[in-house]
C-alpha cells in the first residue's frame, strides 16, 4: 500500500515537473521566435485538437477509471487490487497531465488565452486525481490501516 502510494505521489508530482518543463520549453521557443499565428489554419486546427482533446479526456478518464475501481473492489485479495489500480492511475495521471503540458506549451506559442484556460481545465482535473492514502483505501475498499 505505501510503495503503491509513493509511487503515485511521484508521478502527481512529476506532472508539475512537466508544466515547469513546458513553460521553459515554450518561452524558449517564444524568444527564438517560434510563433504559430492563432487566426492561421494551424493554429485553429491546434487549438481545436487541444480543447477537444481536454473536454473529452478528463472525463472519460475519470469516469472509466471510477468505474473500474468498482470492478477492483469485488477482487478478494488487497495486493491484487493495487496492482492494475497503480497502473491505471499512473496512466490517468499521464493523460491528465498532457493537456496541461499541451495547454501551457501553446500559450507560449500562440499567445491564445484559450491554451491557458485549457491548462488551467486540466490541472482541476489533476486535482481530482491526487493521490492518497485515505483515497486509495476508500476506491478499492482496502482492510489497511492508515499509518
């Protein structure tokens, strides 16, 4: 249970690591004049890749992943359930923590307040999916106790 809780607080974490990532990447790239015009056909096309990608990822994500943890409950034995629910944590993180990376990448490079709002969507979204102990233990319904 706290491998599993440690592993999970790293790759939460390592989502903001990825945001700092993407701001230093896109204001590199802003001072070498690397701009996508938001009125271009590029640009409106990146940006509707983007919202879409956020308006149906987080809650299809959340919701699949909820779901799931409901089949995980009915598994008897409480390391088995930890198991796929530390996978498909880390992989719900990973999509979460995209459209921040994605939304905060393109501010920089399309200057559209648009991008920042997408990011600002998903880091609710990566809010909701912080791990901890007393989570864990409520969504697969865990005999552990909290030390």
């Amino acid at each position: 249970m706290n491998k599993t809780f440690k592993k999970l607080t790293f790759v939460y974490y390592l989502m903001f690591v990825a945001m700092i990532a993407a701001v230093a990447l896109g204001y590199y790239c802003l001072k070498n004049g690397f701009l996508i015009d938001i009125k271009s056909q590029t640009g409106i096309t990146i940006q509707s890749i983007v919202i879409l990608y956020i308006i149906i990822s987080l809650p299809l994500s959340l919701y699949f992943f909820n779901k799931m943890t409901k089949k995980w409950q009915l598994i008897e034995n409480d390391t088995e359930k930890l198991r796929p629910y530390e996978k498909w944590s880390i992989i719900r993180l990973f999509i979460v923590g995209f459209g921040i990376f994605a939304g905060i990448f393109l501010y920089y490079l399309m200057q559209s307040q648009s991008m920042l709002f997408c990011a600002g969507i998903s880091a609710i979204g990566l809010f909701f999916c912080k791990p901890t102990k007393n989570k864990i233990i409520s969504e697969l319904d865990l005999n552990f106790e909290i030390t």
